[in-house]
C-alpha cells in the first residue's frame, strides 16, 4: 500500500508530462489523485490495526503522524485536482496558459504531491532532505507559470530564499550525522530516524543543539515563519491559485513536521526546553507580524498568504510549547487549517476570475453575483478565524488553554495576535461579498463540491471528533513526547 502511494503520483506525472495538454487530462489528473487518497486511506487503516511499520529495507517508517499527514496531504490534492480542472480551463479559455504549460502544470502537480509524500513517508533525514528540496523546485516551476515579469520575480525570490533557507537545513543534517556517526557508526543505518530516536539520549547534545538551529532556520523557511517568510506572499499572489491551496494547505505542514521531526531528537539528546523555546519564539513573532501584515494587505491572496504564516506561527507554538493539550492541539491545527484555507483559496481563485482581478477594491458583490462563491468565502473566514463553532476554534481554544498553564506571560501576545487577525480579516471581506454586482463581473459556473466538502469537515470537527480520529491525535502525541 505505501508502494502505490508513491508511485501513483509519480507514474501519474509521467503519463501527464506526454498527454498533459489534451481534453482529458484533467480527469487524469483526477483519477491519479483519488488513486492516492485511496491508497493513503488504506496505508492509515493498516498503520490504526497493527501499529508503526518499518518497510523497504527500513527505508521507509509509518507511524500515527506521519500517515495521518499524508491522508490530508493525498485528500486535498484530491479535491484540489477537482478544483484545478473547471479553474485552468478557464485560464487557458482567458489565454493566460497555451498548451504547453497546461502540459507542464498537470505534470508538476503530481510531481509536487510524490515529493511531499516522500518527505513525509522516508524514514532517512537524507532523503528528507533530498525531497524537501525536490517539492521546492517542482512549485517554482508553477509559481512561475503565468510567466509574467512578476511571476517570474515571485518564483526567484522563492528559489533564492528557500534555496539559501534548504542549505542552512542542509547543514543541520550533517551535523546531525555527525552526532550518530559516534553512536551508530558511518553509513545509512546514522541517518535513519527510528535509530536516531533510540539512541538521542546518547548523542552529543552540543551538537544537536546547534544542528537544530541550522534546521529551524531550514526548514523554518519552508514553514513560512517570520523573518523567513518574504518568498510566500508574491508565490501565493503571483502563482495559479489552485498551487497556493496546496503551499497553503499541505507544504507548510510538511515542512513542520520535519521541524517537529527534529526536535524530538534534540529534546532526547538534551534533557532540556532548548528547542521547545526556540519554537515558541520563531511561532509567537510569526503570528504577530502576519496578523499586523494583514491590515495592510490589497491583493487577496497575499492577505490570506499572511493568514497562513500566522496560522503557521500558531501550530508551531505549540509544538514548541509542549504538553499534551498543546501538541494535540497543534496536530489538529495542522488538520483544519489545511482543509479551512484551501476552501478559502478555491472561492478567492473564483471571485478572481469573476472580477479579472485580485485587487479587494474592486471585488464586491459576491453574494448577489455568485451566491455560493460569496458564502463560500464568508464562511471560509469565519472559520479561519476561529468562530465557533469551527475546528479551527477547537485547535485554538486549546493551544490557549495550554498557553494559560504552561506560559502564562505569553497568553496576552497570542490574544493579540489572534485578535488582531480576527478583525483585518472580516474588516476586508466584508465590502467583498456585500453590497452591489459590478458591471465588470463575469458570471461564470464554480466549482463548489470542493469547498462544501472542506467546510463541512471543518464544521464537523468543530462539534464532534470521530472516536478513530481522537485516538489516533493522542497515538500521534505520544510518540512526540
């Protein structure tokens, strides 16, 4: 099963690089995708009945985290190729893409989905790595995809941050390597994570101490966390929107899990809260500057580009902040603020095209124009923003509770990030879908099954949490301690 999960996306890249840009690729891109999640679904179902699993030489390791990440990252892939189909259909019909790079996007799709699956299902920090960076330079591609002269800049400032930031990573991987080299001996056996866990009580703390600001500064970058955050605002703005759900939605948890990853060995190694603190910070200041960000912001999908920082900033804190509350929470932050802003993100790409523009300033009339677009958005922000009763209310209500516990002098800064965000968010929404149809909006036929599907997941785990799932969020914190 964890096989097909691999090779799916990977094949499916192969076949859409030659057939891309005919009438069906689409479905291919579909098929492909739901072929995935099935596969995915499957490998959790067998990782729930027997436990963590070692395979393919121990090359690869699943356990509760890990899968339960890649069955959000296969389902929104899933509903994302749904969206993409009726959405660059009409990029290509308004000549903003040729056949060659409807080819090239059905292609780097589902290679961008096999590099993060592999990132999260390796069992090698090497590997890691390796395809960390390979989920990198498959979405500069797309950014760059409209090829204008600011698609163009927004895909260099993505490769040249996020190249210096995977670098920094880089270097932390070796000093890692380093530190089990003593331990373990030379060769793979060093780099696999399942006996680095073993030993971190052995490993030379110093080291790991320092490794990991390497690695938090790395990955750190990818995560979007302030003051590494500049590359993902212009590749959310300037990119096909269907790519700024899944760099909103699934890459940013990828690049945290390896971050979480990490810490665990460094926890193990030192004894101490080193990492933990150096998590809090980069969190607590991500969620301050992307909330202030947001007052600011007059193209639609940066302003939401910087809700996701902040909501990065938040799952971070709390895996820095530790405990089983705070850790349960950011897992199932992780979850609903996936699911909640790729909603938002498939609405916005609509409204876009109804309005030919991004510029909030002359989007308006949503309700009238297209009343599922617009309630669409409503109710997507709403649960951004955590409003009961939404799961992202759920996840927040209880990173705070923990924060009020475990670091009771920080409470008041992540209020004021979660308020301030609360209030730029529906100050600029609000004139959006209220008020009159311009002449300029197009009417145009959206797909909703996406976004419906999202929000009534997210409203669902806002109510009530399946049994299955609550269980697996505490396996998963366990296994973080």
């Amino acid at each position: 099963m964890l096989l097909i999960l691999l090779l799916v996306p990977l094949f499916a890249a192969v076949i859409l690089a030659f057939v891309g840009d005919r009438k069906f690729a689409p479905e291919i891109n579909i098929i492909g995708s739901a072929a995935t999640f099935v596969a995915g679904a499957g490998l959790a179902l067998q990782v729930f009945e027997q436990g963590p699993m070692l395979a393919g030489k121990n090359f690869f390791f699943v356990d509760a985290f890990n899968v339960y990440l890649a069955v959000l990252t296969s389902f929104v892939s899933m509903t994302t190729a749904i969206f993409s189909r009726r959405y660059m259909r009409r990029e290509r019909e308004h000549g903003r893409i040729g056949h060659i790079r409807i080819r090239f996007y059905h292609a780097m799709f589902q290679l961008f989905i096999f590099a993060m699956l592999l990132c999260l299902l390796t069992n090698n920090i090497g590997v890691l790595w390796i395809a960390m960076e390979l989920a990198t330079l498959s979405t500069v591609l797309l950014v760059s995809l409209y090829r204008t002269p600011t698609a163009i800049e927004a895909a260099w400032k993505y490769f040249i941050l996020c190249g210096v930031g995977i670098s920094q990573a880089l270097f932390g991987t070796v000093l890692l390597y380093f530190a089990a080299e003593k331990v373990l001996g030379e060769g793979g056996e060093a780099l696999l994570w399942t006996n680095l866990n073993k030993v971190s009580g052995s490993l030379e703390p110093t080291v790991l101490s320092l490794a990991f600001v390497f690695l938090m500064v790395g990955y750190g970058t990818k995560v979007g966390l302030v003051p590494l955050h500049n590359w993902l605002p212009d590749a959310h703005s300037e990119g096909p929107t269907p790519i700024s759900a899944v760099l909103s939605g699934l890459l940013l948890n990828v690049a945290l899990y390896a971050l979480v990853r990490c810490k665990v060995l460094v926890d193990g190694s030192t004894g101490t809260h080193h990492a933990g603190n150096i998590m809090m910070g980069f969190g607590l200041l991500s969620i301050l500057v992307a909330a202030f960000s947001l007052l600011r912001q007059k193209d639609i999908k940066r302003m939401f580009s910087y809700s996701s920082i902040e909501h990065m900033g938040i799952a971070t804190f709390a895996f820095g902040l530790g405990g089983p509350i705070a850790t349960f929470g950011a897992l199932l932050h992780m979850l609903v603020h996936s699911l909640a802003k790729s909603a938002i993100f498939f609405t916005v790409g609509h409204a876009s095209q109804m309005h030919r523009t991004q510029d909030m300033d002359k989007i308006m009339g949503l309700f009238k124009g297209n009343p599922l677009v617009g309630w669409g958005l409503m109710f997507g922000v709403m649960a951004i923003v955590g409003m009961p009763p939404f799961g992202v209310f759920t996840s927040e209500f209880l990173i705070l509770t923990a924060t009020i516990k475990d670091a009771p002098w920080l409470t008041p800064f992540l209020l004021l990030g979660l308020g301030v965000a609360f209030a730029a968010l529906f100050r600029r929404v609000q004139p959006m879908v209220s008020g009159d149809v311009p002449p300029h909006q197009k009417p145009m036929k959206a797909a909703h099954v996406p976004v419906i599907l999202h929000m009534a997941l997210v409203l669902m785990l806002g109510i009530y949490m399946p049994g299955f799932l609550n269980n697996w969020f505490h396996t998963a914190v366990e296994l973080l301690k």
